[in-house]
C-alpha cells in the first residue's frame, strides 16, 4: 500500500513539473504538444486535471490564432505588391480603398504582437483572432474580385490564358510602358521574341510596333504600324490583328514570287520569311 501511494505520488509529482515546466517554456514559444497529450492519457492526472484541461485550450487557441496570422500573411503579402501599382488601384479602386484599411490594421497588429514576444498573452489578447479573421475573410473576398478582373481581361485577348497571374499583373500594372510587354511576348506568341517598336513621328511618349522578331533573330515588318496607346489588352489585339494581315499579304506575295523564280529556288527563300516559304 506504501508502495503503491509512493509510486503514485511521484507520478502526479512528475505532471505537476511538467506542467510548471510547460507554462515556463511558453515565453519561449515552445509548444510542448506530446507532452500535454501524454499528461491527459495518465491515469494520475486527475488531481491536475483543470489544469491539464486550461492549457488544452489555451495550446489550441494559440494554434489556431497563431495558424490565421500565417495565412492572413501570405494573403496580405502577395496582395501588397500588387495593390503597390497605380494602375490597378484605378481599375479596382473599391478593392484598393479595402486593402489599404486592412493594410493599416495588419500593421498595427504586428507592431503589438512584436511588442510582447510571449505567445501565450500575445495570441490571448481580446479579439484578436475574431479579428484576424475578419481580416481573413476581407482578403479572400480582395482576391476574388482581383481574379474576375484578370478574367475579363483574358476574355478580351485570350492570349493571356497562356500567362500566370502573377505575370499578367506584371504587365497590368505597367500598361503605360509597352515595353515592359516585351518578357512575356513568347508566352502569348510561340517563337515570337519581341516587337520592333519605335517613338510615334510628332507625338511625346507614344510608341507604335513596326513589326516583330523571332527567336532566331527574323525580322518580319507589318503592313501598317500599330499604336500601342491605351489598355494594353487592347493593342495586344491589335498586334494580334495586324500580325495575321501581314503574314496573309506575305503570303500571298511570296507565292506569286515563287512563280516568277522557279529556276532561282535558293534566292527566293533567303528574300522571304522561313514560314511563309514553308507555306508558299
């Protein structure tokens, strides 16, 4: 029986350091799982069963708030740098006003949190997570008008089907410098480099594409010049355009060239574009 009473109590008394030990460890942010999980399936923790069962709750609280920082950061963070460009606070200027409130409050939140560096009064404070996930939810609803957006740009030039977000936003949020386009120009054109672009004759800040280069350096001129003024889905639909008118009218003329120099093959195909020979 003595033994027995003894073996008991230095178990229970084991669970009580540990349990001193684990609230000692939490202003070091160390999250002492198994051990709080070993202490609930011994059967002598019943004298420190509150105890055990407060920091049940409070270790769950601190995950949860701890997991909604982590997930409102990563939302906030990829927004921040897209919210940063003036054009897209014009196209979404609702949105903007939204992400720039919580902007201000993320911050804020932050500089307490940094404030005092113990997990567990940190993550405690009134609302805090109510408010976390407020700021959550608000993001998520952010990101979906900011995806409707990019669809609707890609529903004008299919093309951009062929960008990521990330990269369409790129390009978005420099529609007044065409050529910043010039990166993604082989993602929208297979084998199309660049656009040979120049000032516009008579007019500052204005450039128009005269034509376009391949991979391999061929140079191909349009027809017409396009004027890359405006929404940039725009004249991407103009290049678009004039790019199959020009290649038709090459076409057309190559072919009746070849007529003309049938005994003459090898200088033929060096004065006309390699896909329009192959074609012709």
């Amino acid at each position: 029986m003595i033994s027995e009473t003894s073996g008991a109590a230095s178990k229970e008394l084991a669970i009580e350091q540990a349990l001193i030990d684990l609230e000692a460890a939490w202003s070091e942010i160390e999250l002492e799982v198994v051990t709080l999980a070993t202490m609930k399936a011994s059967r002598f923790v019943k004298a420190f069963e509150k105890t055990v069962d407060y920091w049940e709750r409070a270790l769950s609280h601190i995950m949860e708030t701890i997991e909604m920082i982590l997930q409102v950061q990563r939302q906030w963070m990829y927004l921040e740098n897209i919210f940063l460009g003036e054009d897209i606070r014009k196209q979404l200027p609702k949105e903007s006003a939204e992400f720039d409130i919580i902007n201000v409050d993320w911050k804020t939140l932050m500089t307490t949190l940094n404030g005092d560096k113990n997990a567990r009064r940190g993550t405690h404070k009134d609302g805090l997570l109510e408010k976390l996930t407020t700021m959550n939810t608000k993001l998520e609803e952010i990101q979906k008008s900011l995806d409707m957006y990019l669809e609707t740009k890609r529903q004008i030039f299919p093309r951009f089907y062929f960008l990521s977000n990330d990269d369409l936003l790129e390009i978005l949020g420099q529609s007044k410098n065409p050529p910043a386009v010039q990166p993604h120009m082989n993602k929208c054109f297979d084998n199309i480099k660049a656009l040979q672009m120049k000032p516009v004759a008579g007019a500052v800040n204005k450039l128009e594409a005269i034509g376009m280069e391949s991979s391999e350096g061929e140079i191909v001129p349009f027809g017409s010049p396009v004027l890359l003024e405006g929404p940039v889905e725009a004249w991407l639909c103009d290049v678009e355009r004039t790019m199959r008118w020009t290649l038709r009218e090459i076409l057309k003329n190559c072919k009746i060239s070849l007529k003309k120099m049938i005994t003459k093959r090898e200088k033929w195909v060096k004065e006309w574009p390699g896909q329009m020979t192959i074609t012709a």
